[in-house]
C-alpha cells in the first residue's frame, strides 16, 4: 500500500512539473538609428538565429528615425535599447537624459565625403574646384571643419550646397554635386542603389579624424533595475556580430527574411562587409565587439567639445557617457 501510495505521488509530481510553464522570456525592443540598411544586419542574423532566444530575450527590432529620436524613446523608457550614433547620445545625457552606452559596435568612424568613382575624386586635394552636398546640423557637417583643416582645405576651395538627407542625395545623384557629406556604409549604398555606379569614399578617418559613432543604449533605470537582462542582451548581440562578420550574405538575408522591402541584397551585403572594419579598435587591440577603450571615448568626448557643440563640462567625465560592465568577457 505505501509503495503504491509513494508511485502515485510521484507521478502527479511528475506530472505537475511536466505541466508547469516554463519561466517567460524577457520581452525587449531594439529601436535602430534609422529606416533599416546593411550596419544593421547582425540584429537580425542574430534574432534569426536565435541567439537572443538562447539568452532568453523575446527581441523585437523597430526601424528608427534618427539617433536623436531614437535616444529619446529609451530616454522615455518606450524602447528598451536604443542603436545610435554615440556622440548623439553624449548631447542628450549632458541635458539631463537618463541613457547610457553600453557597448560601442563602431569604434572607428564612418565618416566621408563621397562621390561616384568615374568623377575620380580620391584624395583631399581633388575636392578643390568641386560642390559638396551638406546637411547644416548633422554630425558630418559639425566634424567636417575638423577634416579641412586637417587636409589643409579651405571652405573657399571648393562650393557648397545644403539640404536635407534627401536633398543631399539627389544632389549627387542628379549631378548638382560631385560629393556628399556621409557614412561610408550607408550613403554610399543608397547611390548605388538608386544609380548602380560605384561610389567612393574618402575617409575622414584616414586624416586623423575620428570619433566612434554606433552604439548600443539604455535607460539608467533599465540598468539599475534589470542588470541581468542587459548582460545577456549584449552577450547575444555580441555573439551576433561575432558570428554575422562570418557570413555577410547570410547576414543580409536574415535583413530580407524579416523585411522583403529593407533593401537589395547585393548592397546590404555590400554595406555589412564595409561596416566590419569599423569594429575595430583604432588603436589595434584585438578586444571583443562592443568594449570601447577609455581613450577612444575621451578623444571623441573631446572633438565633440571642440567642434561637436558638446557641452565642455563633458570633459570632467567622459565614463559617464558608457560601461564596459555588461559586456560578456
């Protein structure tokens, strides 16, 4: 009698952990800097993959509509994560917005002035006599000073047109400007895109001017609240890089496979491959992505003081804008 009594038992408790749900995945948005292109292909090569899953997160990825925006709907805790231009972020935190960057995938910045190949404008000095599509207020246009006077050009040099990202585009495309002010990775496809011509960049940062540009964020209260959850949504989107830089094309489908309309194949897978050396640290330390070195951060805090509009106090501090801590070792 006991013996079947002690079965019984077991069975039903068998039975009820066999029945009992397992613990829910943290459910988390990941808010990107802009409408999705080829930077952005780890995000979803690594939610396809299940590599969040794994971490158990329930990621969901929205398109952004600017760094500036962005950092506001994690400022206001309506995305948890935030994909944005760092030195966007820094203005926002030295007014008082409650974000933080938790890792920095861009370490080397994507800045450039590009224009189709077949102009053969490579170097500083073939800019002069050329027009140069801008947008008054962006990053590129706040560090473009930075890179004339390190090439030793003046504003005389060469003519200038201003208008918005469209604007700035069709300007190029049409033939009203021979370069544009953009990011190696992203305008640079957009033109391809839309004319199938090469384009060529060049690099500010190949002249001694660099900042890191994208990051990962978060709300304060988020990091405070949920530390575990932030671990492990940067170990997933580390591994995600990690893996992605792997297989750009498969990178890129994981884009499409989530998005038909996100782009073309060839140039999203174009645009990844010409994002990956921008992973690397400047200084040629071989760390993981995400961890940004604390002189990396500082010069980039600096530049934005001198010529970003940064607030100087910034320099009293510049940890206060990111952490290492919550990076997988």
């Amino acid at each position: 009698m006991k013996r079947s009594l002690v079965a019984g038992l077991g069975a039903v408790l068998i039975a009820g952990a066999a029945a009992a749900p397992a613990s829910a995945a943290d459910k988390a948005t990941l808010m990107l800097n802009w409408y999705v292109y080829g930077e952005h292909a780890p995000f979803y090569y690594g939610k396809e993959k299940g590599f969040y899953a794994e971490q158990g997160i329930d990621l969901e990825i929205q398109e952004g509509r600017g760094s500036a925006v962005t950092t506001q709907a994690v400022a206001a805790k309506t995305a948890t994560f935030g994909y944005v231009d760092v030195p966007t972020m820094m203005r926002a935190t030295v007014k008082g917005a409650p974000v933080v960057a938790i890792g920095v995938a861009l370490q080397t910045s994507p800045m450039s002035a590009m224009g189709f190949a077949e102009k053969n404008i490579r170097k500083p000095a073939d800019i002069k006599g050329k027009t140069v599509a801008t947008t008054p207020g962006d990053s590129m246009s706040q560090i473009w000073p930075l890179f004339l006077k390190k090439t030793g050009l003046k504003e005389s040099d060469f003519k200038t047109v201003s208008g918005d990202a469209t604007t700035k585009l069709n300007a190029v495309i049409n033939g009203q400007a021979d370069l544009l002010l953009g990011y190696v990775m992203d305008q640079s496809m957009k033109i391809k895109d839309a004319t199938g011509k090469y384009v060529y960049p060049i690099k500010f940062s190949d002249y001694g001017v660099n900042l890191v540009s994208s990051g990962i964020i978060v709300n304060t209260a988020t990091l405070k609240g949920n530390p575990d959850m932030v671990r492990r949504f940067m170990a997933a989107s580390t591994k995600a890089i990690e893996e992605a830089v792997k297989d750009p094309s498969a990178a890129a489908d994981a884009i499409l496979k989530a998005n038909p309309k996100g782009g073309k194949k060839e140039t999203l897978t174009e645009g990844f491959e010409l994002t990956i050396p921008l992973y690397r640290d400047p200084s040629g330390k071989p760390n993981r992505p995400f961890r940004v070195s604390d002189q990396n951060m500082t010069e980039t805090v600096n530049l934005m003081v001198e010529y970003g509009g940064l607030d100087a106090k910034a320099k009293q501090n510049p940890k206060a804008f990111y952490t290492n801590d919550y990076l997988p070792k």
